[in-house]
C-alpha cells in the first residue's frame, strides 16, 4: 500500500473541539483570534449570508475575503451543493449544537472537498443568530479513501480466472478512467522481445482515431521512448508536461489531448515483464509523486497476478504434455506386451511334456508380470484420458446385484487368502442402473482391492446400497485400522500412496475412480476414523425403471406375487393390493407411476377402480395397464383411457407397454360420471 495511503486526517470530533475553542478565543480577543486561525472560518448570518471570513477560509474557497463578504454561503460552493448547504444549515440549528456536512467546490486543478463543521453563533444587532463555521480541505482524504475502494476492486478483477489477454484487458479498466485517460500496456518476454499489448483510451472516439497510431509509432521508436527506459531500468517515469517531455510522440498525444503521463514498471520475481503508460487528457490533471507512488503500487499487485497466471498456464503446459507422453508410451507398450502373451502361449505348448512342470511355473511366474504390466499400462491410458476430459462410458441397463456380485466374486479368492470376508447387504435383485459396466467393475474392484491390500487378516468388508431419488448410493467399508485424518484430502490425488514404504499399488487407482463415477454423473467420497475402519460412498445413476413404482391390483395371490417379483427383478419399485377398493386406498397413501389392473375381483373390480378414477380428479391422469383375457374388453378400455395387455401373459410384452410413454392429460379424459343422487 502507497505511504500516503496511512496519513492521518483529523476526526470530526477535534474539528469539532476545534471550533469551540476558537470561539472561546473569539469572545476574548475577536479579531485576533478569528482571522490569524490556521483553519478556515467565515460567519454567516442566519440567513446563510457571510459576514465574516479569516484569509485561511477564503483561500479554501478560492476567491478574496472582500468578494466573499455579504455572499449567500450556497452561491460561494456552486449551486450542485445548494441543498447539501441548506440542510447544513437546518441540521445545525434544530440541533443547536454542532454538525457538518461534506461539500465538492469545483476548482480549476480539479474538484475540492471541504468539510463544514458549523454551530450556533450570536451576532451582535442581529435578532437570530448565525452561525461559525469551519472550513477544512478534506479532498486529500477523500482520494485516499477511492484509492482504497479502488484497490479491492482491483484485487477482485485480477483474481478473477483470465487467460493473459484478459488479464491486460481487466488492468486497463481498473486504471482507466479512474486514474487516467489513455493505458497503454507493454509486455516483454523472456527473450526480450517486446509487444504492445493493450491501448485503452476512455474516449471511444478518441480509441478508434488514436490507438492503431500509438501502436504504430511506439514501434517506429523502437527503444527511444519512455517505456523503454523503464523496460531497461525497472524505474518508473513521471512526466508532468507531456508535450515539453516527449520526443517523437508529441504529436500523437497532443492530437489526443494528454497533458501528463507516468510509465510504471510490471515487475515480479525480480523481473520486468512490462510497463504500464497512465496519461491524462483533457481533465487538467497534472500527475504528481503520490500518483506514481499509487500507481507503481497497482503495477506490482497487477505484475503479481501476470506472473501468477502464465506459471499457472506453464504448469498446465507441462502437465499435458506429460500426459501426452504417458498416453503415447502407454499405447505404444501394448505391442510389446502382446507379443510377450503370444511367446508365452507358444512356449506353454512346445515345451517337453517332463519339463512341463517346471516351466509352467516360470511361464506362470512371467505371465503375472506381463500382466501387471498391462494392468499398469491401462492405468496410464485411462489417467491420461481422465485428465483430458475424454474419458467416454458406454450406459446401458444393468441390474446393480449383478455387477457388485462379479466384483466380489473376483476378489474373494484374494480375501479369502487373508481369511477376510465379504458380505454383500443389498435386497435381491437391487435398482438397475444406467452404467459402462466394465468401468463400473473398476471402481468396484479398486476399492474391495484397496480394502483386500490394507486391512489385516481377518478383516471384515460389507457392500451396502441404498436408493436415494434417482441415484443409487453404494457403500464400500471395511472394519480394519480406518485412515489417519491428515491422508484423507489425498487418497484421490493421482500417484498418492496411501503407504509408501510398502510400495503398494501405482497411486492411480482412486484417482481413476474417481473419473469414471464422474463420468456417470455421480461423486465418490470417504469417511475413516483411525481405528473404527473406512467407507467409501459412490453414486450412480438408476436407470429409468428403477425410478418408477408399479400398484399391482390382482385378487388371485399367486398372480399378484408373481408379477411383483418379475417387476422387481426389472427395478421397479412394486406394491400390491387385492382388489380396486384396496388399490384406491392404497393410491391415497403412497404416489404411484402406473397401476397394473386386473378386471375381475371381488369388491370392487377393474370397471369399478377405472369409474372411481375419474371421479377423482388427482387419479384422472394416472396410467393404468389392464390385463384382461377378453379381446372385446379392447374398445371398453380404449374408452377409458386405459392400456391393454392380453393373457397369457408375455413378460417382454408387458415391460415394453409399462416403459411406453403413458398417461392422457386430464381435460382430453371424459367428464366424470354423475354420482349418484340420493332422495
């Protein structure tokens, strides 16, 4: 921050102490008192007319004691602060004790800021009194206080994620018009080349007749202008007349109107990488040293965030080309590892049937390493491909179960091996989801893996899924030694080792987890407290009919269970009841996707629930699948707005009608029957 920034001003309560003393002293020795005050004063009478003012007081108001007297004190600020003055004045005498207010005189260097602190003051002769006020500059204070404003703003702009052009683009706004007219941006770069990178004028006009030709000459120039000393030097320029000052360019910035300019180096690291031009134009500013200090202070938050940014784009550089290279050495070892696999299964067959033993062995023993390489060698691709943001899944319906139960059954052998268990606590046959699932056999393998690796012998490990909206969330957990609370934020960095010294496992196996789960919409996380085990939690999305809950209305129980477990098999969530009545009751409880209805039952059936259905104008629109035996129900049904399924039953058939799109909107359904009238 500018050493200007923290001087002091003072409080409105020593002003305020201030003008009692005065007119303490002014009851003592008037004249002296009042006109050798190192503050303004001048005395208005109650009218608001000046009376009275000390040399001090008309030097603030930029005019002679003599041409100030018997003044109305509103006309003396300029008529913008006439009401500001005139509340002033009402404020001070419902008070009757002091108050201030802030007024802008306009000046011909620009606008001044004063602060009046004014009170009640008896007149001799006068029947009211008037009032002493205090004048005192406070612009000074004012433009510290913009600067500090202006400098969050800055920090806000370049902290924003730009690439460098619009980095350069947000520096010149945060100059341009606040402290000057025209920016001009140079940048070097490390071979020392430089460009001009921005040309801002705050006039749109003066931006278009003016920015090409101050690129054009600064070219012409070469290094003879004022930015190239500060280029050189890293010393920034301050040049208060312009036209007197600059050689070559003049002619430019005098077409354009500028007075001043200051040339501010952009330095990081100990490095110039730029210079930044400020001029003024036609505002009548003159730049003085506590604006180069401002500005120099600018540059070096803005040299800061340049910096910042091309490291980050030079780490970005050197991580995709790293995984570039990964991607291609990876690819290009699939030959080699297939010719190795090739060898190995001709080797197996032409050895002598006596050496057969013990070459299985060493073949057995070359083939693992193969393997594991080609395992590593798919790491890589899919890190690389992860990265890149190319990782493609392939979904399609899948019955959840399925999946887990191939995971489990592949690692077992390993569990088994450390007298581990797995237990899978999902109800048979569990959602479908919408999954690749290879991938989705990854992320399962890597984490029972994981759990196989870590944890002891005798250790337990559970899977675990719940249905949560149109997600299934899968838990992963263990009961082994948990996770120290300082490796949690890293198990999904990529190539981090849980424990390094054992040298388990390549270090990408969350982080490949991790992006294919992504992939599919969903995010993995985990939970370990040392000592009481690990979980590990992922989501996935549920494929269309495991959102959707099926009403199975059928009195013959051995139908209605059968259906139920076929739909459930398929993902659907079902409920049953035994006829209409129950099926009515069970609708007003529990929302349901569609009803599959039978026709005839006892107490109320198939016809009596469709009537009932369009009494109620909350079921009107509900779908509902009818299986009936009788080809001339067709029409009936079609009639009610109802679907058709013919027995015997055909399972296909009946998932193919339940996934159509269903349903009619209620005012295309036929008015509701009459109910009856009772007399």
């Amino acid at each position: 921050m500018p050493d200007d920034l923290e001087q002091e001003q003072p409080s409105p309560t020593a002003l305020a102490n201030e003008v009692k003393r005065l007119r303490a002293a002014l009851e003592a020795r008037p004249d002296e008192a009042f006109d050798s005050a190192p503050i303004g004063y001048c005395i208005l009478d109650a009218a608001g007319y000046v009376t009275r003012v000390n040399r001090a007081g008309a030097a603030l108001l930029g005019s002679t004691r003599e041409r100030l007297m018997f003044r109305h004190f509103a006309t003396v600020l300029g008529l913008e602060e006439r009401r500001a003055f005139l509340e002033h004045l009402q404020s001070t005498r419902n008070r009757r004790a002091t108050a201030e207010v802030q007024v802008r005189r306009p000046n011909a260097g620009g606008t001044v800021v004063l602060q009046l602190v004014s009170e009640r003051y008896p007149l001799p002769g006068a029947a009211e009194p008037g009032y002493l006020t205090a004048l005192i500059d406070i612009t000074r204070t004012k433009e510290l206080e913009d600067r500090l404003r202006h400098i969050a703003r800055a920090g806000e702009l370049l902290g924003a994620p730009l690439d460098q052009p619009g980095m350069i683009a947000a520096i010149s706004r945060i100059v341009v018009p606040q402290l000057a007219d025209l920016c001009i941006i140079d940048m070097r770069d490390d071979r020392g080349e430089v460009r001009r990178a921005d040309v801002a004028f705050a006039d749109s006009r003066k931006q278009t007749n003016f920015a090409e030709r101050l690129r054009q000459a600064a070219e012409r120039q070469g290094w003879q202008t004022p930015q190239s000393k500060v280029l050189l030097g890293g010393a920034p320029v301050l040049l208060e007349d312009l036209h007197a000052d600059v050689d070559g360019l003049g002619d430019v910035f005098a077409e354009a109107g500028s007075q001043s300019m200051m040339v501010v180096p952009l330095t990081a690291r100990e490095r110039v990488i730029g210079a930044v031009t400020l001029v003024s134009a036609g505002s009548g500013r003159r730049y003085t040293a506590a604006d180069l200090s401002y500005a120099h202070d600018l540059a070096r938050r803005a040299a800061v965030a340049l910096d910042n940014l091309e490291l980050d784009q030079r780490a970005r550089r050197a991580v995709t080309e790293r995984d570039t290279l990964l991607a291609m050495v990876s690819h290009d070892l699939r030959t080699p590892l297939s010719v190795i696999f090739l060898k190995l299964a001709q080797l197996a067959k032409r050895s002598p049937p006596d050496e057969r033993r013990d070459s299985r062995r060493a073949l057995d023993g070359i083939r693992t390493a193969a393997q594991d390489m080609n395992r590593l060698v798919s790491d890589l691709l899919d890190i690389a491909t992860i990265d890149a943001g190319d990782l493609t899944v392939h979904k399609e319906k899948h019955p959840l179960r399925g999946i887990i139960d191939e995971a489990v059954e592949r690692i077992r052998p390993l569990a088994a091996a450390q007298q581990q268990r797995i237990e899978v606590n999902t109800e048979l046959p569990g959602p479908n989801v919408e999954v690749d699932r290879d991938r989705v056999l990854q992320v399962f393998s890597n984490l029972l893996g994981n759990a196989v690796r870590y944890c002891p012998e005798g250790t337990t490990l559970s899977v675990r899924v719940e249905v949560q909206g149109t997600l299934a969330r899968i838990q992963v957990a263990d009961d082994g030694p948990g996770i120290a609370a300082a490796d949690l934020p890293h198990l999904f960095d990529r190539f981090w080792q849980l424990k390094k010294r054992t040298r388990q496992g390549s270090g990408m196996g969350l982080s490949i987890a991790r992006g294919i789960v992504e992939a599919h919409g969903g995010r993995i996380w985990v939970e370990s407290l040392p000592g009481a085990g690990t979980r590990f939690y992922f989501t996935l999305p549920l494929a269309s009919s495991s959102q959707r809950t099926v009403l199975v209305v059928d009195d013959d129980p051995i139908m209605r269970d059968t259906l139920c477990e076929a739909l459930r098999q398929e993902g659907y969530h079902v409920s049953s009841a035994a006829n209409g009545a129950a099926a009515l009751e069970s609708l007003r409880r529990r929302p349901t996707s569609v009803v599959l209805l039978d026709l005839s039952m006892p107490v109320m059936d198939g016809w009596g629930f469709l009537d009932e259905r369009l009494r109620h104008g909350q079921l009107r629109s509900l779908p509902v699948v009818v299986i009936s035996g009788q080809a001339e129900d067709e029409a009936r049904l079609r009639a009610a707005h109802a679907d058709w399924v013919p027995k015997p039953l055909h399972i296909d058939e009946l998932l193919r009608t339940l996934e159509r799109p269903q349903g009619v909107a209620s005012a295309e359904l036929p008015a509701p029957p009459p109910s009856p009238v009772t007399h």
